[in-house]
C-alpha cells in the first residue's frame, strides 16, 4: 500500500464543516466595507521578488527570512508574504491615481510566510485588509481605525484595545534614531543577534523586538526615557493630536505605546495595533498604519495612504464556531427519476435539495434527512400517483400532504 501523502508543514485544509466561519468572515467585509465606499481587489498570489524587496523593505524578517522565493525563466518571483506592496503595485500600473480621491479598495486571500507554525499562524495563512490612497489628513487614519474596530464588532468581538503611536516623517524621525542607537551602544553585545543586525540598518525596529532580554533593555530609565520622548516634528505632533481627537469623538477607545513600530519598514506617523480580550486571551487581531512614501518608492506618484491587514485564521480562531447551514429539504422517494425531477424543480426556484442517490431504503433516508435538512419531502407511490408531496417539519414532528404544483408557496408553513 502507498504511502499517504499528507498536508504540507505549516498549511492547512479548510473542510466544509468550516466554511460558515469563512463566509461570515468575508460577507462581512464585503457589506461593511461597501457601506464606506471600498471596492474589492484581486492581486496575483505571486509577484516580482523585487517588489517586496522595495516595498516591505530589505531589513524586515519579511524579506530577509520568511519570503517564498523561487526561479523561473531567469526571473525571481515571490508567492506574496503580505498584500499591500501588491496593491500599491496595481494602483500604480493601472492609473488609479487619477481617479477622484480617496482611493478605497479591500482585499482578502492567501499569503505565503516561512515562519515556525503555532496556533492561529500557518505558512500559508489568509488576511482581509483595506488600503486608502489620496488623503494626508489625519481623517483617513481615523476611519482606517474605526473601520477595523467596527469590523471586529460585526464578528462579536467587542473587548477591543486600540493601540496607537506616530512614528513621525523620515526628517523628524532621523534624529530619533540616532538618540536610539547612542542610548542602546553600550548594551549593543546584550542585544539579540537580530537586534544587533538591525542596529545599523532600521534601530527603530529594535523596538519591536520580542526577546526578553531585549525588552528588559528597553526598560531601563534611561533607555526608557529616550524611547518615550516626544521626538516627533510640530506638523507630525499636530497630525497626531488631531487623530487623538478624533477617535475620542468617535468614542474609539485607545490607548498610546511609544513601543508599536510595526514590522514592515514603508510606515511613517500613525500606527497601530488592535488587540481582542476575547474568550479570556489577548491576541493581536489587526496591524496597521500611514505609508505615505510606499508609491513614490514603488516608481508612482507622492501619494499619501494608509491601510491596516487581519489574519482571518487568527479572527476564526476567536469566535465561537457556527453550525453548517442544513439543506431546506431532503427527499424521500423510492423512485429515483421522480426525486430528480422534484429536485431539479424546487432547485430552480432557489431551494437546496438533495435526495437518495443509491435509493436506500425509507428508514435510512428519513435517518438522514433528520441529519442535514430541515424537512423530508416524501415522494412515495401514492404522492407521485396524486401528484401531491407529504412534507414533513424535522423539527417539530408535523406531517402535511401539499399538492405539488403549490409546494414552494406552502411548504415553509408546515
């Protein structure tokens, strides 16, 4: 016998059994996300390697490790480990920037990260995300937020923490990170060994380390008073103080963390995370923040955006299940032609309907309609001779015999 060949490390099948917590996911997204004038986009599922070389930035875990990269036609390309560069990729190929800002679009799929599986994180894993071009104004950050956070009450997850910061322009924010690297230089052997690496490359990353050791680092008065000064330029300040107002008004609840960087390297001035107490255990739901500069890099325009991205498998992992949808009817017939033609007719007029391929006897038929319907439609000698059907409620026991010219009309009644 052969041996059976399983699932790759790291993905995973999504069975019938769990697709109710898909569709909730996405027709959620889709009606809400209309309500605020976002359009769906599709972007291939592999692009240029160089794409999010430039885009996520070549110092990210992102690029450096996790990226899925592979040769074909002396040309490197990459299954997508996140889909803004992506979306910004097609905003600029196809000209949208001339369209009437805002810009509105949103997304959900697949993406591809070699990192270790743990729960509510695969190698392939899926996100739902917006992105919003055109608008410099701390208005676009505060719709970003307050959609993630009416998103996430769609779902039933209502104990939210919103955490913001600014990590200012690439002018104010050069400075900062200076005083960082001068601060941090004589703990620069306690450092992990990626911290160390990214002490020249991007030292504001340093403060999304995760390493204990690290953390205690940053803890330490005098590093910790470098890390929460107020570095940023008086436009980045006042852009910020206007956001805060704005939440506030709008009754987000928030709450500021001088350590949130975020780590992709395209984000300037707002960021932020968005965490769910949910079922007792806090997990980060939503990332995300301003790219102002990420199309002007990318060969497009200057073009002020900002967008946020969920896991979705993180979200399912968060929610209580939902029971499959039962079929509105199961027929019961021992004439397999005559089940057909019912079938077909009540399938027509947008009923889901399924009856005994293999013509088992009644009892095992009326055994499984109880399991996947909410009624038996009982075709047997004498309903197909008077041309009525006995359905029955499998729910509540009650039998009714309905002529079958009137049976879509009637049959909820029973």
């Amino acid at each position: 016998m052969a041996n059976i060949l399983k699932v790759v490390k790291g993905t995973k099948d999504i069975l019938p059994q769990d697709e109710p917590m898909w569709h909730l996911l996405e027709q959620n997204a889709s009606e809400l996300f209309s309500k605020y004038g976002y359009k769906e986009i599709r972007t291939p599922i592999f692009e240029v390697t160089e794409l999010f070389a430039r885009g996520v930035g070549d110092t990210t875990d992102i690029v450096n490790k996790e990226m899925y990269t592979f040769e074909k036609s002396d040309r490197s390309l990459t299954l997508r480990p996140e889909n803004t560069a992506g979306v910004v990729r097609s905003f600029i190929e196809n000209g949208m920037s001339r369209l009437s800002a805002p810009v509105k679009l949103w997304y959900k799929g697949p993406m591809f990260r070699y990192e270790r599986p743990q729960a509510g994180r695969q190698r392939q894993f899926h996100q739902v995300g917006i992105e919003m071009f055109g608008i410099k104004e701390p208005t676009a950050d505060a719709e970003a937020i307050l959609l993630a956070v009416n998103y996430l009450k769609s779902l039933g997850l209502n104990d939210l923490e919103v955490e913001i910061n600014s990590l200012g322009c690439p002018k104010c924010r050069e400075e900062y990170k200076q005083k960082i690297k001068e601060v941090l230089k004589p703990e620069f052997s306690n450092l992990c060994e990626d911290c160390q690496n990214r002490y020249e490359k991007n030292p504001l990353r340093l403060l999304d380390c995760k390493v204990d050791t690290c953390k205690a680092i940053f803890e330490k008065p005098e590093i910790k008073e470098v890390i929460q000064s107020d570095f940023i330029c008086e436009e980045c300040a006042e852009h910020y103080s206007q956001l805060k107002i704005y939440l506030k008004e709008l009754n987000v609840k928030f709450k500021e963390n001088k350590l949130l960087v975020r780590g992709l390297d395209y984000y300037n001035r707002t960021v932020f995370e968005i965490k769910s107490n949910n079922l007792g255990s806090q997990n980060a739901v939503c990332g995300g923040g301003r790219y102002d500069s990420l199309v002007r890099n990318l060969g497009g325009d200057d073009t002020p955006a900002v967008g946020w991205a969920m896991g979705m498998e993180r979200l399912i992992s968060l929610l209580p299940t939902i029971e499959p949808k039962k079929l509105n009817a199961y027929i019961v017939s021992n004439s397999p032609v005559e089940a057909f033609k019912l079938a077909q007719e009540l399938r027509e007029e947008n009923l889901a309907v399924e009856f005994d391929l293999q013509n088992k006897k009644f009892t095992k038929q009326l055994e499984k309609a109880s399991k996947i319907a909410q009624y038996a439609f009982i075709l047997g000698e004498d309903e197909i001779k008077n041309n009525v059907v006995s359905v029955k409620n499998l729910s509540t026991s009650v039998q009714k015999t309905i002529d079958r010219a009137n049976l879509r009309s009637e049959f909820i009644n029973v």
